[in-house]
C-alpha cells in the first residue's frame, strides 16, 4: 500500500523569516519520508489581495522555494510546484463553485479575518486598501481545489486551522453525495504544534511589520535584528534583577533556539543580575546565526546555478500536472461533462 498523499502551500510572500522555519518548514521536513508530499507556492492565493502589486511576484516565487530547498524540502521525496502552473487546480475551483453553497464560504473564519483586515470601521472599502473581490471571496474554494487536485488526505495544520480545512472536507463529502462517488478523500488535518515565535518588537512576526529575521539574513544584519529584541522592560540596569518570564522575545527565542544547559544558564545569570540584556542579546545573535549558517551556506550555492532550482520547478510542476490529471479525468467523468 502506498503512502497516503498530504498536500500544503504557502503564499508567495518572498523571503522566509524564523516564524516560518519554526511555524511551517521543520514540519514539513520531517514528513517528506511518512507521506508522498505536494508543497505548493499559493501564487494566485497571493493575487487575491494584491492583484495590483505583482511587480515582484516571480522573484518572491522563486525566493519562497530556494527558502525550502536549503531548509531541507528535498525535491527527490517531495513535489515542489506553482500553483498557477497546474491548470487543473482551475478547472476543478471551477466545477467545485458550482456545488458551493454561499454559507459556506462567508462562514470560512479565515475570509472572516482577511474581510476585517481590508474595510474600515464603517465597513466600506477605502482607496487605500483591496475590494472584496471576487477571487477573495472564492479563496476557500480555490484552496479546497488545491487540495482535491492532488485528492490529499493529510493536511498539516494547527489547531487554529482546523475550522479551515473543515469546508475541504464539506466540500469533497458533498461531491461524493452529489455525484454517487466516493472519490474524494475527506483530508484529515495533521495536528502540529506551532511555537509562537514573535517579532524583535513582541508583535507576531511578519514581513509587513518589518520586524521579521529572514532565514537567508547574513550575520552582520541578524545579529543587529536580535540587538533589538525586546527583553525585560522592567529592568533599568544591567546588574538588576531580571525576570526572564517577562523578556518578551529574546528569552522566548533561546527557548527556541539553544540547547537547554544554555537556557538554564542564561535564566539563572539574569535572575542573579548577572547577565546584562545586551551581552545576552549578543550571546543569542551568535546561537541563531550558527544554528542558520548550513541553511543560509547551501542557499548560497542554490543562488550560484539558479538554472538548476527552476529545473526543480519545472519538474515539480509537471509532476503536479499529472497527478492533477488523474484526478480530473474521474471528475469529469463523474459530473458527465
């Protein structure tokens, strides 16, 4: 028997930051040799809120996969692909619209939170902010197709998303019912633990917030990032007390980040003021930067033959395709069409 398909992407954002190494990659990484993997940038996912700023789409593509190979996304175990170059994800976003109640998709908590992002407090759309487009409003459906195309039935998530991944499995159960079939698999969630990784500011880390430590960041810039950590803000000299429960990122990041000897000697430096914040925050930007040195050394030599990372593309694509394929001839059969 054959290992069961699980299917994930992530939109096309360019260069990865620490959340996502932790949030997403590691995972992945480690379930390429228990599952026949599909891993897929979400480019036309990307379009939905920023149809009008694509000026750097196709390098922010190519950075979210040279992000993934040198994290350890191997292209010999898993299939690295575009969505927008499976037009077979289209078509069945087409066909599935078609048995979508609307309830379904306004009920979606995820269009729920992007809907509150993009209007105003009056609840109208500004000059300065997206339209609740069409496409937007589709997204639970396209993301149910990116799914159903590969007929996955894992999909790794985290507790947060499992409302989210419940209109896939609606979805697929109401084509199954509809169309006499049972050839859908209702994809079960994958639980994963997502550690809380927050930017240098204390905020959730993010590109937009520019408070983000990219995976591919040189040492000279990550140890600058990691000097702005927040830390204890009740602490005024570097012989005080500390209290490492309230240094707000910088100790979360050695829980993280450091073996645990290192943790348990760092809290127990600042408890005695032993340990001043920034000879800790120094201590630290040298622990991430030598933890990322392999990753950041191989997408280095990724970058020297780019040639060969499209090459990966381009078969990933091709893979997808066909895989794609087959699930599409036994939809159309089914719909009679």
């Amino acid at each position: 028997m054959g290992k069961a398909n699980l299917v994930s992407g992530m939109r096309s954002t360019g260069k990865l930051h620490l959340g996502h190494y932790m949030g997403v990659l590691t995972n992945w990484v480690n379930l390429q040799d228990e599952f026949n993997c599909f891993y897929f940038v979400a480019d036309w996912h990307a379009l939905t809120t920023k149809y009008d700023k694509t000026e750097n789409l196709k390098q922010d593509k190519l950075d979210v996969v040279l992000d993934w190979l040198s994290c350890g996304i191997n292209p010999e175990k898993s299939t690295i692909y575009y969505q927008s170059k499976v037009l077979q994800i289209a078509e069945l976003h087409i066909l599935l619209s078609m048995i979508t109640p609307n309830n379904w998709v306004e009920r979606d908590p995820t269009l729920k939170d992007m809907v509150k992002i993009i209007k105003n407090k009056d609840g109208d759309t500004t000059e300065n902010v997206p339209l609740l487009n069409y496409g937007l409003l589709g997204y639970p459906v396209l993301m149910s197709a990116d799914i159903m195309a590969m007929n996955g039935a894992v999909v790794p998530v985290g507790v947060d998303q499992l409302a989210h991944l419940e209109i896939t499995r609606d979805i697929a159960r109401r084509f199954n019912n509809i169309y006499k079939t049972n050839l859908f698999n209702e994809p079960k969630p994958r639980l994963t633990e997502i550690p809380l990784l927050k930017g240098v500011d204390g905020q959730k880390m993010g590109k937009s917030f520019q408070n983000d430590i990219k995976i591919s960041d040189d040492e000279e810039t990550t140890a600058k990032k990691v000097m702005q950590c927040i830390t204890d803000r009740s602490r005024a000299r570097k012989d005080d007390p500390g209290h490492p429960d309230k240094c707000e990122v910088a100790f979360n990041y050695y829980k993280i980040f450091a073996p645990e000897e290192t943790v348990k000697q760092v809290e127990c430096e600042c408890k005695l003021g032993q340990r001043g914040c920034a000879d800790c925050k120094k201590q630290l930007g040298k622990i991430i930067n030598d933890k990322f040195a392999p990753i950041r050394q191989k997408r280095n030599e990724l970058l020297k033959d780019i040639s060969k990372v499209e090459d990966i593309i381009n078969d990933g694509c091709k893979k997808a395709s066909l895989e794609a394929e087959k699930t599409l001839e036994l939809v159309r059969n089914a719909v009679n069409i």
